[in-house]
C-alpha cells in the first residue's frame, strides 16, 4: 500500500500525493458524457483505433444527433501499440488536443496474443494506471473501453498456420482483462464502456443461423459492422442511444391534437383523409455506410438507436402516400399509420438523404485527414521502441541504423501534421455546412389509384391493336392493346397500383399493321391520381383531357 506523503485541498477535490509522484483524485464514476459546444474526446488506442473506423462512426452519430454542438474527436490509435506506447506519445497525441474525455481502449497488443501470461498482465495493469495518472494531470476524465474480440473461429478459418493455444485461449485473456478493467474503472474512476461482451454476443447470435460468420475477418481488427456494433456500445453505455422523435397526430371533427419529442410540428391540418404539418427535427437520423450493414441489422440499429416515427390516429380506412417537401416517400394504410411507420431507414426521406450526405464527408475527412495523420505516428513509435532497445544495447549497430532511418522520416513531422489537421477542419467546416436538419413538410393524402386510358385514331379511323405502353425509370410500368374502337385501358404488369408521375407513352404498330404516320411514336405524359384519359390523332398531337 502507497503512503500518503502530502494531503490539501485544492478546487473542492481531495488531491492525493503518492509514493510513485502522481497526482490522483478521489475517483469519481461516470455513467454519461455531460458534452458541451468545444469539447474534445481523445480515443486512444492502437491499430483497431487506428483503423478509423468506430471513432468515424462515433462522429456521424454526434454530427446527426448532436448538430449544434461542436464537439471535435481527435484519433489517437496507432497500429501495435501497448499502454506503455501510448504513454510515449501522450504529451502530443492527447495532452495537446485538451481533451475533455479521454477514452482509453488498449490490450489486444499488452495481452501478446497467446495465453495468459501474468507478468504481461502487470505490466499492461502498470501502465494503465500511469496512463490514469496522466489523465488526472491535465484534468480530463477517463472512459475505459476494453479490449475487444479475438475471433479464433475467423482464425482457424483463414488457412493461416496458428498456434492451437492461441486460439483456445487468448480470446479468454481478453475477457480476463476486461473483467480486471471494469474493476480498474471503479476504483480510479471514469466511465466504462464493454466493446468485449456486444462483440462476442452478437457474434455468436449470428452463428446460430451461420456457422462461419465473422465480424472480425483476421480475427484481431473488427470489420466495419463489428466496428459499428463498437461505436454502438459506446454510445449505449454512454446513455447516448435513444429515439431521434416520435410525432403523434390526432385528427377528426375538430383541429388536430399534437405530442412530439425530437422537434417542434408547426402549421398542423388535417381531416379524415387528408394531413399536413411543418417539422423541425432536433437532429437527423444516424446513417451507417452500406457495408456495415450485417452490424445494422444484428443490432436492430435503426429502432434502437435512431427510431423516427410518425404515428397518425382517427383517419378513414385506405391507403395513404406520404410526401415529404413534395417528394413522395412511401405508402401506408391507416392501420399502419395508428401503430406507426418508422422513417429511419428510408432512403427517399429527404433527411436521411441529409444524412448520408454527412456522412459521406466524413468518410471522405477520415479516409484522406485522419488515417494520414494516424500514419505519420508510426515511424515515431518505432523510434522510440528502438530507442528502448538501444539503452540495454548501446553497441548495437543494427538498432542505431535502424534509428537514424526513422529519425530522419521524422524531419518535418510537425509540419506534416497541421496540414492533415487543417485539411480535416476544412471538411468539417463542410459537414457543419449540411448537418443541421431544415424543416420539413410532411403531407398524408389519400392514395387514389392512377388510371389511365388511350383512343388512338389515325386518320380519322381507330388504330386496332396497337400496343400502348407507359415507360418509367425502371421501364415499362403499364401496357395495353387498343381494342376494335382504337381504345385501351393501361394494366400493370405486376397488376400493383400506378403510380402518378411523368411517363413516357410509347405506342407501337401491331402485328401485320401498316402505320401511316410513324412505325413508332412516343411523347412524355403526367399521370395523375384518378382517371387519365388520353387522346392520340396522329395526325395532329397527343392532348390529355
């Protein structure tokens, strides 16, 4: 047990001095991040950080959700780093950012990837708490994350020679040092955050109907959606996952009545039939890029984390197209409606559209800023790991060629740096440019099926068999063949409704048919909800009536 050299009271915070020369603080757990406009949150850790994935996906979440505060993530993971690491790079890499949270996620390296080994432990146990101490001295707060899967199912299955112990056992050392860091979080204080457990659970969940599936494919650096489902307990464990907003409408006899989280309804109408509102969202919904998608849908992400729904009680029995600033984005009965649709996840919404826009430029902000600038931390961790080797060998002439190799790829380090970090600013000040949700106009109208009919004349005469078709985006949407009298009526291939919208009417001679005027003809038409009917002289022109 240290003894205590010196106590005062400084600021409200009983101060400690120890044996070992560190300040440390009444420890103090942290169950939720109290975030304000400017803080900063420094991920440290090693190559699953580096991998700029999770921390990317962190940010979309707080670029989305969190659209009026300017809160900067700054990556501190450099491939194959230990504790004693990250320790090395602390004064520049965290320090110098002035972070509010720091979170802390090493241990895949400490543990050697084999089985326990205890004097690995104690050191990985030293330098963590050196790394506590630290943090204490330039006032941030700690979230201890643990260390994540080892997949020894993926191992074995990658045809690469491994070590038996190695797969039996290492994935276990992991959960011991997660164990032992959940205590660690307790007793020092800071928040915790369990990648371990969701990683393992849903990994397994997922064998269940798939044997070989894997979120992590070399075993050791998760995949995007294993990195999703990272970035996913991260923000549970930090109080962050909840509904984006609900709206429940109320309409009948009387004007509509209102209950809405997430954003304030504005200009409400609405009959039995008929609804329309302004909505101003809090924030918009997170939006994952495609390929973590067995991640999104492992974790039922959309409902879970980001649910946006619209509830709608008392209209009259049908269908009804809901429109978004004009743009039609799905249709749903009345039935649906009373129990509510969830938008989420719906491309054709206008604000998931915004938010895929973010994240975009984010990716594209991690893909040539940060993992650049994460690149450039490398070469200094070799440096001072041969620095290490050369103080027990001083005469080693292959450590001191290897040393004045890295220190001169580190000439210009600092200047390299700030422009990776300008560059990210500037794409941020981008991102800031799109990610604040704009009001919106929500719309429910009675879906009335799109109908439509042609009479073709040609000369004066009925055109027989001619095939009339309506072309869309996706093709031919509708089609017919005009009857005795020059007349048909369009069906759907798939006999579904018809959607109103512009078309192209094509019209085509029929078999053993002499068409005077064209052998095909072809003009853009707007089909509206209700009854179309159209009139072709081909003499003259196409009119609607």
């Amino acid at each position: 047990m240290q003894t205590v050299r010196r106590l005062s009271l400084c600021c409200g915070l009983l101060i400690l001095w120890n044996a070992s020369g560190a300040f440390s603080a009444e420890p103090r757990r942290v169950d939720r991040l109290d975030l304000q406009d400017g803080d900063t949150i420094v991920f440290l850790g090693d190559s699953i950080t580096h991998q700029s994935l999770f921390t990317q996906y962190v940010e979309d979440f707080f670029y989305t959700r969190l659209p009026g505060l300017r809160i900067r993530i700054h990556n501190s993971g450099v491939g194959g780093a230990k504790a004693s690491d990250a320790l090395q790079r602390f004064d520049r890499d965290v320090a110098a950012y002035k972070p509010k949270y720091v979170a802390v996620l090493l241990g895949m390296n400490d543990g050697g990837v084999k089985p326990y080994d205890d004097e690995l432990f104690q050191t990985y146990r030293r330098d963590m708490n050196r790394i506590a101490d630290r943090i204490v001295e330039i006032g941030a707060t700690p979230i201890w994350m643990t260390p994540t899967m080892y997949d020894a199912t993926a191992a074995r299955a990658s045809g690469r020679p491994v070590p038996a112990e190695r797969t039996e056992f290492y994935n276990a050392t992991l959960a011991y040092y997660g164990a032992w860091l959940r205590e660690f979080a307790g007793t020092r204080g800071g928040a915790f955050v369990d990648l371990y457990g969701p990683l393992n659970e849903l990994t397994h969940q997922a064998r269940r109907d798939q044997a070989d599936f894997t979120m992590i494919k070399d075993a050791v650096h998760p995949d995007a959606p294993g990195q999703l489902v990272m970035a996913a307990a991260f923000l549970e464990d930090l109080q962050f996952a909840k509904p984006l907003s609900n709206i429940r409408i109320t309409v009948g006899s009387q004007a509509p009545v209102v209950r809405a989280t997430g954003g304030v309804a504005t200009e409400v109408t609405g009959t039995g039939d008929e609804l329309s509102f302004l909505w101003e969202a809090d924030g918009l919904p997170w939006a994952p890029p495609p390929e973590t998608e067995a991640g999104i849908r492992l974790l039922n992400l959309g409902h879970r984390w980001t649910r946006e729904a619209l509830e709608v009680h008392g209209l009259d029995p049908g269908q009804y197209d809901l429109l978004i600033d004009g743009e039609p984005v799905g249709r749903f009965s009345a039935e649906q409606l009373a129990r509510h649709v969830e938008l989420q996840s719906n491309p054709r919404t206008p604000q998931y559209q915004q938010a895929v826009q973010v994240a975009e430029l984010n990716r594209k902000r991690n893909d040539t800023a940060i993992r650049p600038l994460r690149n450039e931390w490398r070469d200094f961790q070799a440096a001072r790991r041969v620095e290490a080797g050369l103080a027990f060998q001083p005469d080693n002439e292959k450590l001191k060629a290897q040393l004045a190799t890295l220190q001169k790829s580190l000439i210009g380090i600092e200047e390299r740096i700030a422009a990776h970090e300008t560059l990210a600013s500037e794409i941020d000040n981008e991102i800031r440019k799109v990610n604040r949700p704009l009001p919106r106009k929500y719309e429910l109208k009675k879906h009335v099926p799109a109908e439509v009919s042609v009479r073709i004349r040609e000369g004066g005469r009925p055109l027989m068999n001619a095939l009339v078709q309506l072309h869309g985006l996706l093709g031919v949407m509708a089609e017919a063949r005009t009857d005795g009298t020059g007349d048909c009526l369009l069906q759907t291939q798939s006999g579904s409704d018809l959607d109103p919208g512009d078309y192209w009417l094509v019209i085509k001679p029929g078999p053993r048919m002499e068409l005077a005027a064209a052998d095909m003809f072809s003009q853009m038409v707007t089909v509206r909800s209700g009854r179309n009917e159209f009139e072709l002289q081909l003499e003259t022109c196409l009119k609607s009536q």
